[in-house]
C-alpha cells in the first residue's frame, strides 16, 4: 500500500476510533449542562464553604486561639458544641438501624398478594408525602401532655401522669422513624423483588424452612441491598433539623450537629463557624458511610435473577 | 424417605381465576419409573409438577404416597428433588455449597456431606468446577450442577421442569444421554415435563400426553408412537399430516374418507378407524410423512420405476395428486412440502424430486389415521402400568 499519500489520513481516524472506544465522543457533550449546575451549586458553594473554614472572626480567634484553625479548635474544645456529634449520632444510628430492620419483616409478608395489599402498602408508605413539619405537628396533636395519647391511657388508668413522649429525644426518635421508614421500606421491598422467586422454591424443594430459606438464600442476597439502603437512611437521619427543633428538646438533649449550624449562622452570625460545623457532620457521615461500604464489598454482590 | 412403591395422583386439578389450570390428573407411578408429561405450553404440565413438588396447592383431588396423602404436606417435608428450567441455583454460593444445601437441610454429619457432595459433582462430571461460583459456569454445566443438587439428597421422587429448554440444540443432545444415563445408573423415580417429544419419547418409560389442563393418553413410547388414541396426540407423536375430513363410508375396522381442500375439492382416502365413525362424521386424517410414498406423474421410463421413496405405495389406500413446492435436504432423504389444494401435505423422499413438479402422494391403509374430530369425549387408556 502507497503510504505516504495514506498515512495522516490514517492516523486521524484511527485517533477518533480509539477516543471513541474509550467513550470520548460527541455524547460527552451531554454531560456539560449537568456539570455546570454540579460546579455551580456544588462544587463551587462547598470549596466556599471550606474557605470559610479556615477564616474564623476575630472573637473566635480571641476565645479559642488557634490562628487559621480556631473554628476547629472551637468545636473539639466546646463540650457544647461537639458533645452534638453525640447526639446526633444517638438518634441517627438507632433511626437507621430500627428502620431498616422494620423494615425487612414487612416487606418479606407484603410479597404475597392478599386482599387490602395495596391499602396497607399506601398506609405505610403515606408517611413519605407529609414531610418533616406536618409530621411534627402531629405528634405534638397526638403524643403531647394533652394529646390524644396520654389522654387515653390516663383514662383506662394504665397510667398515672402523662409520658413525656415530645420535646425530647423520644419525640425525635418518632419523628425519624415516622418519615424514614417508609423510604427504608420501598427500598428493601425493591431489592427483595429482585431476588429470583424460584430461589426461594429451589430450597423449599431442598428441605429449607421458612427461616433457613431467610437465613442462607434471602439474607445474603439481600445484604448488599441493606448497607446500601441503611447508608440512605442514616444519612437522612443524620441530617435531621426541623424535627430537632419541633419535636425535640433544641438547646437539651437533642442539639443535634446541624442545628448547631443554624445556631452558629442564624443567631450568632458567624458564618465560618457555620461551615466548620456542617463541614465536621459531612465528615463523619462520610465515616459511616465508608465503613458501610467497606462490610458492603465483602458481601456477594452478583445478580440476583429477579425482576428488581 | 427414598424407598416406596406407589405415587398415586387421584383426580389432581387445580383451578385458579375461573380457569382449570389441571383438571381431572389421575394417574399412578412405580418406584423407579421415569414419566414424561409432554404437551405445548399452557396444557397444565408444569402445573402438575408445581402441585406435586408442593408450590402451588390442589383445589381438587389428592396424591399419596403408598396410600398417605402428602398433598397437604409443604414442599419442604415431602422429600422431592426438583430442577428447574432456569436452574434456580443459588448465586451466592459455590457449586459444592449448592449440592450440599440439601443435606445441610437435612441435618446430615459433615464428613458424610462431603463425601456425598464429592460423589455426585463427580458423577456429573464437574470436578473441576466443584468451587466455582454458578455466574462462572456455562448453561450446561448449570444444569448439571442443578441436577446434582436434586440427586444427592436420593429423593424419592425426581420432578425436572424442562431442564433442557435453555441448551442449545447438541447440548441438549448430550444431557439427555446424561439423563438417561442417571436414571439409569441412580433408579430414581422421575417425572419430567417437556414439549418436545423426541426427549419424551427417548427418555421416558410412560408419557403421559396433555391438553387443556387434561389428559389425552398414556402410554408406553411404544404405545403412544403405534397407537395414539386421538389427533392430537397422533400430532405429537410426529404424524405431522393432519387433515380435516369426511367419513364417506366404513366396513368394519376401515373407513373411506373425503378431503376437502385438496385437488379438485376431493380426493378418497382409505384408512384404519380409530373409535367408533359413521358415514357423515367429521374427522381428521393422520399420516407421518415417511409413510407418504411420492410417486411423480407422467412418461414412465420403460424398467425405471417412478416411485421416488421406499414406502409402499400399494395397498390402495388412494392417491393425493400435488405440486412439489418444498425440498429440504436432510442428509439421508430429503424432507419434501407437496402442495394440494390449498393444502400442504409432507412427505419423505430418497432422492429429490423438482420444484414444481406434479406427484401423487399414496400411504398404507394401515398407516392411515382416521380420528373422530372431537377431542374432548376422548377417553385415555388405563392408568396403571
């Protein structure tokens, strides 16, 4: 073959082949507008976010020493301040391991088709529609001193004075469990559904129980499925506000890490602070989280032949 | 759990939104036989299997098991081993650990589960797969895995749902010997549910046909293959001409019929009677297409006969005039569509005849089929073996 007249033609081709093989072509362009929001409210607000850090006020400095770091200083110093990180986690990692473990029972029984199914599913995922306050609001109506609650058992006379069952840790408790459950359950449901149905039938023909059939086939399927659903959870949990304040106990027992935020931002404007704080809950969501993630990669994580 | 002498099914059926999915399954089996349940799909074989394995539940009837009733036992405690059409092996455990499941159900010592486990991985020929995962292994090597899973336990009972369905064409070939070997070498009870009836016929020491949720015939390979007692079962034992037809006349165990739609709107032919006719029943005719002899019309050369296949083409059972229009090579013969009326018959030929030619298509009375029209008042032969 005449290869001089050939040669750039070539390479220019087989250049465009081979950025092609790899998925750089045209279609990339997709990616840009989905970028520019990602840089624009993410990327962009969060390094400012991490610049705020490290510029702490002057009253800050003064207090805590520290130069540049005193916000970190601050928050490791200030029992008020980082005992939140406690705090927080008492309520999310209860929330997130109640919901996820409810959750699994439930959706294992509403597999089956019975009449009122679909009812029963709507009840439990309702939940999800009314949203942090309305939910609150609620419990205040139906668990508070006078609430519908307290005033029946005082009837009945199983008790005596009524259960402090709001503005405090068990208030917040319900509340994430009432908004996270449901979310924790269509998960669960979603990955159960994926699991191939004549598994289960394989081991019943094998002698398997209905536990054994839980236990080794449907559990180890389904675990990948859980850390994931639980890192969902927990994140949400983590991040709980409004209910802190609402159903909660905000400057007690349940000052959670980012109502310390808004505390720092809202009331004594001090932004940097602000981001220190709701940069350390990130941090340690980000801890969980990977933790999970590392159990995660050891579990069997293959497919499971269902629908999904 | 793995000795017995009798399964009996007693009028099994199940019906489920209004429609009987099975209705009316009577049927007994002897320890070590293998029973095929062959039909298309939808005809309640697989809802058979299901209700005998204890999935899916009977709405009538009852089955026993040397005269206990095991239909109200879970699947778990009837001692069955089951391999499904899609293998169901679990994806999360090795194939060792898959044999073993069953014997760890079971409560079995852990040096004799490994011993078992070795002994049939190997009598399916997967030494050296035994610790692989089944998403490392190909569909046939799956299938074997599956089929060892159900054997180790020694069940009493065997059920296979179309085990072979997902393999391609020499695959499935070749397990089917492994089947066959199995039964042979294990004796295990075996009830298999297929379509195809090749496998049926080659695999099975009774099949028992199916449509419609019911049963057509029963019967050794031998019987149903000679003897079907209806077109449809005649249809699935490979007598692939099924025409519509006409009883002209009968004398005693023949009949003379009429069939429309081919030349001239009526050809004669004459055939053995298959249950009781009279002249004026619609019926259908059934011939396999070895037993066609083609015969091309025309110039006959002197001392060359015309015949242009091995059947006989004597015995007078009247003569189907067509046109050639497919050859198909097929090695040995050659597969040739001949086109009457608006009917297209197939027949067997040694040597290829031309497209388009005409030829007469004749049969022995004898392997001429004349079945009543009506399946439904079909009654099938004895149960029992």
């Amino acid at each position: 073959m005449s290869a001089v007249g050939q040669r750039p033609q070539r390479a220019t081709a087989s250049l465009r082949h081979r950025l092609a093989e790899r998925g750089v072509d045209p279609t990339l362009l997709l990616l840009v507008p989905g970028l520019v929001v990602a840089v624009a409210l993410f990327v962009y607000p969060f390094s400012y976010g991490i610049g705020l850090t490290v510029q702490p006020t002057a009253a800050m400095q003064e207090q805590w020493g520290g130069g540049v770091l005193a916000n970190y200083v601050a928050f490791f110093r200030d029992p008020f301040v980082f005992d939140s990180i406690g705090i927080t986690m008492r309520l999310a990692l209860p929330a997130a391991l109640f919901n996820v473990l409810a959750s699994i029972p439930v959706a294992m029984v509403l597999r089956q088709r019975f009449r009122g199914k679909r009812l029963l599913t709507s009840l439990l995922v309702l939940p999800i529609t009314l949203g942090t306050v309305l939910t609150a609001q609620g419990l205040l109506i139906f668990a508070g001193r006078q609430g519908w609650i307290n005033r029946a058992l005082l009837e009945i006379g199983l008790i005596d004075e009524p259960l402090r069952l709001v503005n405090n840790y068990l208030g917040v408790m319900f509340s994430l469990v009432i908004t996270g459950f449901p979310f924790a359950f269509l998960l669960i449901s979603s990955y159960l559904s994926g699991i191939d149905p004549s598994l289960e039938q394989a081991a019943k023909t094998l002698g398997a129980d209905w536990w054994q059939r839980f236990r080794r086939i449907i559990l180890p399927l389904l675990a990948p499925g859980l850390a994931t659903t639980f890192i969902l959870t927990f994140v949400l949990a983590f991040s709980v506000f409004p209910s802190a304040r609402l159903v909660g106990d905000a400057m007690g027992e349940t000052r959670v890490m980012s109502l310390m935020a808004f505390r720092a931002f809202g009331e004594q404007n001090d932004y940097s602070m602000a981001s220190t704080i709701a940069l350390m809950m990130g941090a340690v969501e980000l801890l969980v989280v990977v933790a999970v993630l590392g159990l995660r990669s050891l579990l069997y994580r293959g497919t499971t032949g269902g629908k999904g | 759990m793995s000795d017995f002498e009798s399964l009996e099914l007693r009028g099994v059926g199940r019906r489920f939104g209004g429609v009987d999915a099975l209705a009316g399954l009577d049927l007994t089996i002897k320890a070590g036989e293998f029973v095929a349940l062959l039909g298309p799909s939808g005809c309640g074989k697989s809802t058979a299997l299901n209700c005998l394995a204890g999935l899916l539940p009977l709405t009538h009837g009852e089955i026993l098991l040397d005269g206990r009733r095991i239909d109200t036992l879970p699947p778990e405690r009837r001692g069955f081993g089951m391999v499904f059409q899609s293998y169901a092996l679990f994806p999360h455990l090795s194939v060792e650990k898959n044999v073993a499941f069953g014997l760890q159900m079971q409560g079995v010592a852990r040096a004799e589960i490994d011993r078992r486990v070795r002994e049939a991985i190997s009598l399916v020929k997967l030494g050296d797969h035994a610790k692989k995962l089944p998403g490392q292994l190909s569909g046939g090597q799956q299938q074997r895995v599956a089929i060892a899973r159900a054997v180790v336990l020694e069940p009493s009972l065997v059920l296979m749902d179309e085990p072979l369905s997902n393999l391609d064409a020499k695959l499935r070939l070749d397990m089917r010997t492994e089947i066959r070997r199995l039964h042979q070498s294990l004796g295990l009870t075996t009830v298999y549910v297929t379509h195809d009836q090749e496998e049926a016929l080659s695999l099975a020491d009774r099949l028992v046909v199916m449509r419609e949720g019911r049963v057509q015939q029963v019967g050794t390979p031998d019987e149903l293959y000679e003897s079907p007692t209806s077109w449809y079962v005649a249809d699935f034992m490979g007598y692939r001409n099924i025409l519509p037809a006409t009883v002209v006349s009968t004398s005693g165990s023949e009949a003379v019929v009429e069939l429309p739609g081919t030349a001239d709107g009526g050809v004669r032919l004459t055939g053995r009677a298959i249950g009781a006719l009279a002249a004026g029943d619609r019926v259908r005719v059934a011939v396999r297409p070895e037993d066609f002899a083609v015969s091309a019309v025309g110039l006959v050369e002197t001392g060359v006969s015309t015949g242009l296949s091995g059947g006989s083409s004597s015995a007078g059972s009247g003569s189907i005039p067509g046109t050639v229009s497919v050859v198909e090579y097929h090695g040995r013969e050659h597969a040739v569509g001949v086109q009457t009326g608006d009917t297209m018959l197939h027949a067997r030929a040694s040597s290829a005849p031309q497209v388009g030619g005409a030829v007469a298509l004749t049969a022995p009375v004898e392997r001429v089929l004349v079945f009543p029209e009506e399946l439904d008042a079909v009654v099938p032969q004895a149960v029992a073996a």
